[in-house]
C-alpha cells in the first residue's frame, strides 16, 4: 500500500521547478488534518461542539471547531516554511508569515478550515477544503493581496479532507484527482482511489429545497426536470443534500450527480465564497472529469475582485451540467441572472 507521503514523493517529477517545498507543503497539510480529525471525533465528549456566539466576517456565527481548526492549519503551515501567507474563510483579512524565512517562501494557502462546522453537534460529516497557489508578488517581500485574488486556472493544487465514516483526504495538482484513506490505527494516509472519475451522468441531485422559492426560473425549472418520470434518462433523480459541501461534491463525484447552489432573493450573488470553496472544489471535480461553473461562466476563469467573494456553484456529472445550462440560459438569461427573483 502506497502511502500519502510515499504518493505524493513519487510524483515530484510533475514539477521539474519544485524543489520539494510544495511536497513539504502537502505534509503540512495532512499532519493538520489529523489532528483536527483526532478532535473531531472526540465531540461530544469534550467541549468542542456548540457556538463561540461571534460572527465572522462572513456574518456566520463561528462554531469552536471552526476556530479550533483555523488555529491548527494555520500553525502547521507556519511551521513547515515553506508558506508567505494564508487566507482563510474565518478570517477578515489574509494573514502574513512576515518574518525573513516567510517572506522568501513561494507559496499561499487558501482554506475552509472546517465546511459544515454546524454539523458536528449532530455527528454528520464535515471537511477541510485547500486552494494553493505561487504567489505574484516579489519574493523577499510580504504578500499582497492580489496573492489571493488569483483566478482559478492558476492554483498548483487543491484539495479536501472529508471527515465521516472513514477519513480520507483528496487532493490534485493538476494531474488527475487521487483520494488517500486513513488508516486510523496507525494515523496513516493510503492511497485508496487513484485517478478519480466522476461518471458522465448521475441519479442524484444536490440542492437545499427549502430554498425553492427563491431560485432562479432556469434552477426551477432544471428541479422539476430531476423529478419527472422518464425511464430513458433514469428519472427521477434522487435528492441528497448534507449541508457540507465536501460531503456533498464527494458523494457526486464518486456516484455521479450534479451539485447546485446558485443565487437566491436573499442571496443574488450566491452564498459559496470562490476563493475557499469554489475554485478548489470546481479543480478537483474537472481533473475527474466533471465541470463547475456560475451557471454561464467556468468557475476558473472568474476574476475574484474580493477576498470573501461569493459566486453561485453548479458542480458535477458533465451531461448533467450540460442540461441545467441548457435551463438556465433558456430561462434565466446571464443578464437578468443576479437580479434578486
């Protein structure tokens, strides 16, 4: 059995540039994940579930895993050197490693430090989600903040913990979407799903329904698709939805299906933020195969202009893109698509 470790070594020919820096880098990445996981599975038995009753930036009331989390990558990243700065969703700005050693280093980390925190108190699966990119700034200097406000198409590489029945961590640089398992006896990572494929078309759809009212025509009209009866294309579709996007594009992107958050009356730009969740999530879900876009555009290829952007995702099976962009452009047209329903 091939080890995260031992995977992740084996591929440094990908990067004749590297020099081992984003391979230490990854390291980091998966020492923080257990430890996050090791206290995650304590909840319920220590005090680690529950609010800390502050907002962040966000406007979301902060869970203390989320805090926990936060605290825990952003430490281990600092660690390794070999990070010049972190953005994170519970932070209001990005935060510098300014000291000489962070100041030479060449790249930044973007991070959900724990998506679905909320679903802890109930024992429902959560995640960790990564996008890291080579900063554009000088080296030597600190980092800036168009580090951070990269499109998509640039990130080195990008990945997910999901923390459910088993743990397992999912990353890509661009070649391909591997998926490592852990062993929780030895608090090993094993290469467990090499060169993931998401299927061309799914049965299953993802989406909060309680929202239905506040959709968009061209999203209505794509639900009540997913429900007609057709024996041709399978229908009707399943509805399964967590609440944690890494559980969600996880299950699709094994089994085949489509995830949706798009805009809403309440919401007209969409709630998902680009940097942490979308341009990570739309990388691994095209290196298997998939698409991710706004419902018009490749989610890759949006211009982030702020650093808690918020966008509308449709991830998943291509076929199943193909249709819902079919419906959207046919009922909610790209002009008239931000305005609130």
């Amino acid at each position: 059995m091939i080890t995260l470790s031992e995977y992740i070594i084996k591929k440094q020919h990908e990067f004749p540039e590297a020099t081992g820096e984003l391979t230490s880098l990854l390291g980091s990445i998966q020492l923080a994940a257990k430890v996050v996981n090791r206290e995650i599975n304590k909840a319920g038995l220590v005090d680690i579930i529950g609010t800390t009753g502050v907002e962040n930036v966000q406007g979301e009331v902060q869970q203390k895993m989320d805090l926990y989390a936060n605290d825990v990558f952003k430490s281990a990243l600092k660690a390794r050197g070999e990070v010049c700065g972190v953005a994170s969703e519970e932070e209001d700005e990005f935060v510098t490693f300014d000291d000489q050693e962070g100041m030479n280093n060449k790249y930044v980390v973007l991070m959900d430090p724990l998506d679905g925190s909320s679903n802890i108190d109930v024992n429902v699966s959560v995640g960790t989600i990564f996008s890291i990119y080579r900063r554009v700034s000088k080296i030597g200097e600190k980092v800036i903040l168009d580090d951070f406000l990269q499109t998509g198409d640039k990130q080195v590489a990008a990945g997910y913990v999901i923390y459910g029945s088993s743990t397992m961590l999912v990353y890509t640089t661009g070649f391909g979407t591997h998926g490592f398992t852990c062993d929780p006896s030895l608090g090993v990572f094993y290469l467990s799903h090499e060169n993931m494929q998401i299927p061309d078309d799914g049965a299953m759809y993802s989406i909060n329904e309680g929202n239905y009212l506040k959709f968009p025509l061209g999203v209505k009209k794509y639900l009540k698709y997913c429900q007609e009866i057709d024996s041709a294309t399978k229908r009707p579709y399943t509805s399964r939805y967590i609440g944690s996007l890494v559980s969600d594009v996880h299950r699709n992107l094994l089994k085949g299906g489509i995830y949706i958050y798009p805009s809403t009356a309440s919401s007209p730009q969409g709630k998902l933020r680009i940097l942490y969740e979308c341009n990570p999530m739309a990388f691994l879900v095209e290196q298997a195969g998939g698409r991710a876009t706004d419902g018009f555009r490749r989610i890759m290829e949006i211009d982030p202009t702020e650093l808690h952007q918020r966008v509308p995702f449709f991830c998943g099976s291509p076929n199943m893109m193909d249709k819902v962009e079919e419906m959207m452009a046919e009922f909610s047209p790209e002009a008239n698509y931000f305005q609130p329903v």
